[in-house]
C-alpha cells in the first residue's frame, strides 16, 4: 500500500511542507480535511446523519462521527473530497451538490496522537436520502443513525445530555435495527468549538433555504 502523504500548513492555511499521515498526527502538524455532513427531511423535521465507525478502526472505532469525512491528500484538492462519501457511504455526489460552511478549527490530542485539521465543512442536503441507501465501507464504517437536528444543535450546545439516535448496524447477520440515547461521550472527541460550530453553521444554512 503507499504511503498516503498530506500537505502540511499553518494554523492559517499557508503550505508548509509535506509528510506522512503517521508523522502529520505524531508531531501534531496542522492540515486539511474534508467533511461533509448530510441532513434529510422526514415528516417536515430536518434529521443530520451519524456514522458509527467500526470497531477495526485504529483511531476511536465503535464511536459516532461526521456523516463522511477524510484527508486530502499532498496532490489531491478540496474538491477530490468528494471520494469520500462514494468510498465511505456507497453515495455518488459531484462537489456542486455541496454546500460550502467554511473552515472549523479541529484539535484532538491524546498520547503519542496529535491531531490538528483546519476541517473544510460541506452539507448536502439530501431530501430523500435513507439510511437505507447506504452503502458502508467494510472495515470503515459499522453503521448509520439520523438524529433530529434540534436535538442535535442542542446536544452540541450543551443544552441537553442524550438525544434519540435510529438506524442500523451491519453485523454478519446483516443489517440489525439500531436505537439508543447518545450523547457528546458517545462520539469522536472533537472539541466542543467543533461541535458548537458545526451546528450553528448547518442550522444558519437550513434557515437560509
């Protein structure tokens, strides 16, 4: 397999350099992202879609996250992100279809992993997207839920502790309904600036349309 090699930038986006994906997260080199969340309609209330990433996963498995995301890589641009939900959701879009939500500073350190992106946010709004028309990528992602986004917003507020999630997760029995209370510990620890930005952007673009 080669080695996946990302641009490295400053804080403020200027290239800096290149490095391996291993050494970008070992030093804590800050570096570019695409995420793309999608957000459905359903009985006239607005659902955001969670991935459950697998259990074989190195960083943070059986954990929720952004509906599709991942590294742009030293040669690829923003607009190559788009792989990412063919790859991760089995879900063809072209980067028109994408609205843009601007750039969210994203830390997470642990030990001996530093990660800190400069995360370009994209929302699709997919009015008649299931769960169902998923796709998962075996090995990435494990299953998928769709939370109200009021719930949502006020989860990543910290207006609230739990929200409802449904949907499913892929077993090797097949597809087995999913239902529980999830709340901030439950997902990938991005900062809470993250989340707060996150939702306040989706929300201003839902509110806008």
């Amino acid at each position: 397999m080669a080695i996946e090699k990302l641009a490295c930038v400053t804080e403020d986006g200027a290239l800096i350099g290149v490095a391996t994906r291993e050494e970008v997260h070992r030093q804590g080199l800050w570096h570019e992202t695409f995420h793309c969340w999608i957000v459905s309609r359903e009985q006239g209330r607005s659902l955001i879609h969670l991935q459950l990433r697998s259990q074989d996963k190195a960083d943070f498995p059986g954990l929720f996250d952004i509906t599709a995301a991942g590294h742009i890589a030293a040669h690829e641009s923003m607009r190559d992100g788009v792989r990412e939900i063919e790859e991760e959701l089995g879900l063809t879009l072209s980067f028109e279809q994408l609205a843009q939500l601007g750039v969210v500073h994203d830390k997470i350190v642990l030990p001996g992993f530093t990660d800190r992106e400069r995360a370009f946010l994209h929302l699709y709004e997919g009015m008649q997207v299931d769960l169902e028309d998923y796709r998962l990528q075996p090995g990435e992602v494990e299953g998928m839920v769709a939370v109200e986004f009021l719930a949502f917003f006020e989860l990543c507020m910290k207006q609230t502790e739990a929200i409802d999630a449904r949907g499913f997760i892929e077993t090797p029995e097949g597809r087995q309904p999913f239902y529980q209370k999830i709340g901030l510990a439950d997902c990938v620890p991005h900062q809470l600036s993250y989340w707060q930005q996150v939702a306040i952007r989706i929300r201003r673009k839902l509110m806008d349309d």
